[in-house]
C-alpha cells in the first residue's frame, strides 16, 4: 500500500524585499558582535543595496573573511562590505552600477 503519496509544490511564494529601514536593521543586526562596525554607513547600505536578508547575512560573511584576511583585524572596513555588495550581485546576476556606490564607488572601481 501506497499511504504516503509523492507530491510536487505546486506554489511559489513570493517574498518582499525589507524596505529600506528594515534592512538597515538587518545590516546591523547580522555583523557579529566581535567586529568593530565603527567605520561602516549603515543608511548608505540600506539606501542604495535593496537586498533580501539573506543576502545582506552572506555579503557580511564575505566581507568578515575579506576583512580578516586583508588585515587581520576584527574591524570590518566600508570597502570590504562595498567589495562585497559588487560580488553579492554578480552572484544574483543582477547590475550594480558605480553611480549605486556614490561616494564610495572608487572602492571598487578596479573590480568593473
């Protein structure tokens, strides 16, 4: 007997992305609390990077390891987060243009 019968999903759900003052709060909330964050813009970060949550947790992780293996600090560096924003999109296949960096663009400038 065939009591547990295989089904497909049939449903996708979508889910919105934070707005802007959720994912600040998600860029704040998911930098470990060993890294010293003094130098990152957060308002920036939300402003300008419209990302899921689980998006803005893995260019943190990414940019810890950057951070770490760059300088051996625990100080997480703009640059660093910046670099890795560049390399989450590439990732999503989605464009980020170097007007979306502002005043930070010429951080990563040598990735384009």
């Amino acid at each position: 007997r065939d009591v547990y019968k295989r089904q497909r999903l049939r449903y996708i759900n979508d889910f919105p992305l934070p707005d802007e003052a959720e994912r600040r709060k998600i860029w704040e909330q998911v930098i470990p609390p060993f890294a010293v964050k003094t130098e990152l813009d957060f308002d920036f970060l939300a402003r300008q990077f419209p990302m899921s949550g689980g998006n803005i947790r893995s260019v943190v992780f990414n940019a810890c390891l950057q951070s770490a293996a760059a300088n051996g600090e625990k100080k997480l560096l703009m640059k660093d987060v910046l670099i890795a924003v560049k390399r989450e999109y590439d990732k999503m296949n989605r464009a980020v243009s170097l007007e979306q960096f502002g005043q930070y663009a010429k951080n990563i400038d040598d990735l384009e």
